[in-house]
C-alpha cells in the first residue's frame, strides 16, 4: 500500500470531514455515511473520519506504525474528533470479535483516535468512545462501525453521550462477569499440578532443570486448550447475535393509555411549526432558480408537508400531521444537501412511530399474522428486545384504538411514512385516502 496522502485527506476533512481511501468504500455505505455526517451537523458535532486499509490489512495482524491522525492534523487537519483505523482484518465472512467494532463482512477492527479540542462540550471522549463502540449495543456487545459512529454522534449532538458511556459501562461490567464465571467453572482449575498449568505433567516428569521441557510441553498444550474454549466462545456468542437479530417480535394491539386529543393537538402544533420553519430556512437560503435536484427535493417536501396544514381550525387528521412533521424533516436534510452542493438522499424513519425519527436496524415484525421486516429507532429495538411495550403510533378509527399501519390510511399505512416507500412526494401525488 502507498504512503497515505497526508494533504489530499486533510483537503477531504476541510470539505466534508470524511476520507475514504481505496478499499474501503464497503466500510460504511453512502446511505449511512450520509445519516453520520447530517447527524455531526445538526449537532455541530466535529467528527473527522479517516477510513485508511492499513497495510497489514487481512493478515490476521496490527499494524500500529506511527500515528496518522496526529500528522494529519499537523498538516492542517481541523480541530474535532478523528476516528482511524490502526488494524483490520477478516474473519472468513462470519462477525467480528463481540468486544471489536465490526464492518458487514465479518472483518474486526482496532481503531485509532485522537482528539483536539472539544465535543459535544465535552473534553477528551476517546476512551468513552472506544469503550461505547466496544461494549455499549446490547447487552455488552460491540457494534458495527457504521451503526455505533451513527449512535454516538447524535448521541453527542443530544446532549445524552454520557448515558450512552453509563450503559457501556454496565455492559462491559456484565462481560467480566460471564468472563469470571467461566474461569471458576473452569475444570483445569482442578487438575492443575506443580506446572502451575492446570494439565497434568507427563508420566516421570521430574522437577527442577530435568523438566523444564515438560513444563514446555504442558505449557503449549494449555494455550492451545486455551485457544480452542476461546474460539468455541466466540462462535456461541455470535451464534446469539444471529439468532437476536432473525428474532421476529410479536406487536401488541393498540391500548388507549393516554388522551388522545391533547396528543394530537400537540402534534399539530409541531407539525405547523416544523413546516413553517422549513419555510423560513428556504427563503433565507437565496438559492432561487438554482439546478440542484436537492434544492427541488426541498421545494417538494415543503409544498407536500404545507398542503396536508389547511391554514385553517378545520380539524386535521393526526396522521396527516405526522406526515407533516416528517416531510418537513426531509425538506429540512434535502435543503441542507443543496447548500453543501450534494445529493440529497433521504432518512429512514422509525416504522412504528415516525416521530421518533431516523431508524437503526430492520428487525421482523409481527402482528395479527402478518409479518415483515422493518426499520425500527434505537428506543423501539431495546424496547422490543427487552419484551416491553414499544411506542407505536396510535390513532382512534370510529372509536376504536388501531395501530396507523391498520387503518388503510394511505400513504402512511403502506409506506410506513417513509420506512417502507422512501419516495413520500410522489404518494402523496396520487392523493391521500
């Protein structure tokens, strides 16, 4: 591999603050790299991404030569949070380590970071970001790169970065747990002899010099003893991660827990202030018969979201609001992308709640016998997965509590309000029913 060009990465973090080199477009796919960066502006989160194979990479080795990250930010580099990588390499398509960040084909990762300045008002945060990409998905698990980065900015952004270290936390506490309860039930703790090894010296195996090669020998067969449980660990723990994630989730009907009338006119005040201030942000950016299909994108989604708001008292459906607020939501991303001179690629919202914003996985679905596989946001997952009742979003039809995706109210119910159809402009198009 060639000597890194130093000044063509800095030139790439100036503009957009990502550098992909050869190899590793696959790491992090455009569509999340997209949700990572908006997310680092919305929240003015400084995030300096240096995707670089190193080149050791698929050797099954590290390679740690000198730090990249700190000559970069000599050269010019601007002040933020870098996150590089220092090593990969592949695990025969199967997933990484559970305490490594992973990308999609199985390949762990040691990463480098530095940091200069602050984030998120925050000082130094290498150390929590290591250990939340390392312990802090699930219970104790690592995450996969793209996933944990997109995590941990907007959790930088909200303010709510040093929870997301208080349940790293707990998960690592709950790995050395299982890691402690594994070595007590370890039998070659009751077999170990005067080798200190746990297996038994060989028959006539004397003490002292005369030894010293069956202390060896012993030795060896204990690391590969060692080895062998540690694998078989690792293919259990990933077994788990495969079965979680193939898991399908049965939904709950819909229960009327709260008033709905205050929900909904709370709902449409949101909406009738995020389309407004959509408006406000497009005649502030001057951009007037500019040739951007971002900047059309933006006109779109703000003429769509403004049609479904009669200003007028007449009531509005909760539904249609809903839709509002999340076709304001991408008026608001596509006009960003036109500013920056970019390709406007919309989020994927929470399927069973749109207001909870931008989605995190697809998980299998299920209710009333049908069963589909859709995007869900990160409080969805972990409500799903912990067996409690998740916030879907609820309406009432003729007196009668119904999940939105039940009502055949159209072009929500099918499209999940973008999870399942991106392409929310043209439904609407076709008329609401």
């Amino acid at each position: 591999m060639a000597e890194p060009d130093v000044d063509a990465i800095v030139a790439d973090l100036v503009s957009t603050g990502v550098h992909r080199g050869p190899g590793t477009q696959t790491w992090i796919g455009d569509r999340q790299l997209a949700q990572i960066t908006e997310a680092a502006e919305a929240g003015d989160v400084p995030l300096r991404l240096v995707l670089l194979a190193p080149p050791s990479s698929g050797q099954g080795d590290l390679y740690q030569g000198d730090d990249l990250l700190v000559r970069i930010h000599d050269a010019g580099g601007p002040d933020g949070l870098y996150v590089g990588v220092n090593g990969v390499w592949s695990e025969t398509g199967e997933p990484g380590p559970p305490t490594l960040p992973f990308l999609q084909d199985g390949s762990s990762l040691h990463l480098a970071l530095q940091q200069w300045g602050t984030v998120g008002g925050l000082g130094d945060v290498t150390d929590d970001l290591d250990l939340v990409l390392s312990y802090g998905n699930g219970p104790g698990e690592a995450y996969p790169l793209g996933e944990g980065l997109l995590r941990v900015v907007e959790a930088l952004g909200e303010g709510t970065f040093p929870a997301l270290v208080d349940s790293a936390h707990e998960g690592l506490d709950l790995r050395l747990a299982e890691d402690d309860e594994g070595t007590a039930e370890d039998p070659a703790d009751e077999t170990a002899d005067e080798t200190g090894t746990g297996v038994p010296a060989p028959a006539g195996e004397q003490s002292g010099d005369e030894g010293v090669g069956g202390a060896d020998v012993a030795l060896g067969v204990f690391v590969a003893l060692v080895a062998v449980a540690t694998a078989v660990t690792l293919l259990a723990r990933r077994a788990r991660r495969r079965a979680q994630a193939a898991r399908t989730f049965e939904l709950p009907d819909s229960v009327l827990d709260r008033v709905r009338s205050a929900g909904d006119a709370d709902l449409l005040r949101r909406a009738r202030k995020d389309v407004l201030a959509l408006g406000e942000a497009i005649d502030a950016a001057e951009m007037d018969g500019a040739d951007s299909p971002a900047w059309a994108a933006a006109l779109d989604h703000y003429d769509a979201a403004g049609r479904l708001l009669p200003p007028t008292d007449d009531p509005v459906d909760p539904l249609d609001a809903a839709g509002a607020v999340v076709l304001a939501d991408r008026g608001r991303q596509a006009l960003a992308a036109a500013e920056r001179g970019r390709a406007f690629t919309p989020t994927t919202t929470c399927f069973l709640n749109p207001l909870h914003g931008r989605a995190e996985l697809d998980r299998t679905l299920e209710h009333k016998g049908r069963r589909l596989k859709a995007p869900v946001c990160t409080t969805c997952r972990k409500d799903l997965e912990a067996g409690r009742r998740p916030d879907i979003l609820d309406v009432v039809v003729c007196g009668v509590p119904q999940h939105y995706f039940e009502t055949g109210r159209e072009p929500w119910a099918s499209t999940g309000f973008g999870a399942l159809d991106p392409d929310l402009v043209t439904r609407l198009h076709r008329g609401l029913r």
